[in-house]
C-alpha cells in the first residue's frame, strides 16, 4: 500500500467519523429539541382474557418509555372495541377469580374505539401511567413519562435564564432585588439556597435592614412562606421541593424597617409603599436518583414460564457461588495447613 493510499484510508476514515458525528449533534439535538411519536398497537385478539389468539400482549408494547411532551396514538388492530383508561386494571389472574372491574384515576380515558380507529394522547406530566380496558378490564399497560433536565436553568414560561442574579426593580423602581439560587437547576428533595439582595434602585447602594416577606408557590399553592429583615443588605432561605413543576417567587411588602431612609422617601412620593412586589420563576425538575417509581409489573400473555426461568436465576445461581465459595475456602484452608505444615521451626 503506498503511503499516499494510506494517507487517503486515514483521511477517509477521519472524514467518516467527524462526519457522522456532526449528524449525531446536529440530528441529537434536533430530537431532544422535538416531542415525538409514539404508536402503540391493540393487537388482534387482545379481547381474550386467556390469549389464546396470535395476540401476545394486550398492548403492544406495553412498557413504553418516552419523554414529557411525546405524543402515543394507541391503534386498535382487533376485533373488539377497546379503551385506553389511566388507572389500575384488575389484572388477568383478578378478573378470572373476582371479575373484578379496574379502577380508573381520571388522568386520561380514550373512551372505546373500534377497529381500525386509535386515540392519541400528549403526556403533560412526568410519571408513571398505568392503564387499561374499561371494557376487558384485563388488557392494561404501562406508559412511563420522562422529563429531561437541561443543561440551563429556565424561567417558568421555559425562557432561559442566561446570568444569575436575576434582577427585579419594585414597581416603583425604588429598590432593585437581586435573586440566586444555588444549584441553578432545581430538583426535587434537593436543598435549594435562595439568596437576595436589596439595592437603592437610584444610587445602586446596598439596602440594609429591608423587610419583606417571601412566598412560593407551585402550582397554584403555597409551598413556602416566610418573613424576614435583610443582613448586611441580603439573606438566604434553604427550600426542598417535593413536586416537580414551575414556581413563582414572591417578595413582597420590601419596605425598610428604619424610619429614616429609602421608605421616608417612599412613603410620600408612592401611594402603598407596603406592597411593593417583586417577583421570580423557574422550574423544579424530577429528581432521576431520588424518584420512587411504582411500576407495576404486566401480566399478559402466557409467560408463565418466564418465572420458572427468573426463579432459577435467583436460587440457582446463587446457590452455585455458594458452593464455589466453600470449595474455595476449603482448598485455601487446606493449602495454609500444609504450609504450616511444611515451615520449618
Ligand atoms: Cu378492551
């Protein structure tokens, strides 16, 4: 091979690779930008509880994972009539016993559909969904919603929040209020430290001793309310969220607790001083390692050999490193023996 052809091998193989991966970045960033499409298919013959039909599962598939904003259409390809109802089916082994009926949570309901129609649905909340069929109450699936956390922190109308502190002026432009919080992003059950700090809006001095109140509050209630009198110009309070979902961060009533200064001002020139507000948004994020999921496990099809087979992993195998174990130990016990055995004195 001359060196000019391998030069060329070399080069193309560069070129391959920086190719495909400004497609990755370009196409990647394009799909996480996008809510996708998902299809789920109601297979022919999901109407037997027994499944003795081609049909495998009830919901094809019926674990599927997307992330917050997809789109599933869920397509009927049986015979029957059939709905897509959040909440807890009453599962095969129940409905044969008890012909129970499931229970539905009110999240979404399809309704029935006949062949050949679907339903389409949009996940607006992250979580785990269960569902089912109100009508064979057996049939049920499991859709389970991600959220992707970004890389920047974003206000609540999902504007991203390019510098910290985020400033806000009161109404009356008399005092500018500085606000970060640390982490920028915020998770669930995650100590979160909001730090502010007053400023005279006109000289750009440091306020100090300034009252306020501050109030949080996630869709639509109160999470967090306090009051306050400002430290050398600033304070902090330690908040952890425990739902997920934007929220709104309220000060109000900023007046100083002093008689002279900015509010001797204030109180002439500005009709209600007292409710001077000022107000902040972002969004707190499920946190991926602190999330308890309560997926609950699927029952179609006659799998029933599937749990013979996961039981023998779970005794069979560690029974044989037991065993392993033991021999080893012994052949470790009986090797130190004769190797006291044989040192000399
Ligand atoms: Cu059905």
């Amino acid at each position: 091979m001359s060196v000019l052809e391998k030069n060329y091998r070399a080069f193309s193989k560069y070129a391959l690779f920086f190719t495909s991966m400004a497609f990755l970045l370009i196409f990647g960033n394009v799909k996480d930008s996008q809510a996708e499409e998902f299809t789920i298919s109601i297979p022919f013959g999901a109407f037997n509880p027994e499944l003795n039909t081609p049909a495998e599962v009830w919901y094809d598939p019926p674990i599927l994972s997307i992330q917050l904003g997809d789109t599933v259409t869920w397509i009927n390809d049986d015979r029957e009539g059939h709905t897509v109802t959040s909440g807890e089916g009453s599962g095969r082994f129940e409905w044969m016993n008890t012909k129970e009926l499931g229970e539905a949570d009110g999240i979404f309901d399809s309704q029935r559909f006949m062949p050949n129609e679907s339903w389409a649905y949009t996940f607006d909340k992250a979580g785990v969904f269960n569902y089912f069929c109100i009508i064979h109450p057996w049939m049920s699936g499991v859709v389970t919603v991600n959220q992707t956390i970004p890389d920047y922190p974003h206000d609540a109308y999902g504007n991203r929040i390019e510098s910290f502190p985020v400033i806000q002026f009161t109404p009356d432009k008399l005092i500018e209020f500085d606000l970060t919080w640390e982490p920028n992003i915020i998770k669930t059950f995650e100590k979160t430290t909001f730090v502010f700090q007053t400023y005279d809006g006109i000289t750009n001095s440091n306020l100090d001793k300034m009252m306020y109140d501050m109030i949080i509050t996630q869709n639509g209630k109160e999470v967090f309310q306090d009051s306050g009198i400002t430290q050398v110009g600033g304070d902090y309070r330690n908040v952890i969220f425990e739902n997920s979902g934007p929220i709104e961060i309220r000060f109000q009533n900023i007046v100083s607790s002093g008689s002279s200064g900015i509010d001797s001002i204030a109180r002439e020139s500005v009709n209600q001083p007292l409710f001077r507000t000022v107000v902040f948004s972002t969004i707190v994020y499920d946190n991926p390692e602190k999330i308890t999921t309560t997926e609950t496990m699927i029952q179609p099809a006659q799998r029933l050999d599937i749990y013979y087979e996961l039981l023998v992993a779970i005794i069979l195998v560690p029974a044989l490193m037991l065993l392993g174990l033991i021999i080893y130990m012994k052949f470790r016990k009986s090797e130190n023996y004769s190797q006291e055995k044989s040192t000399p004195l």
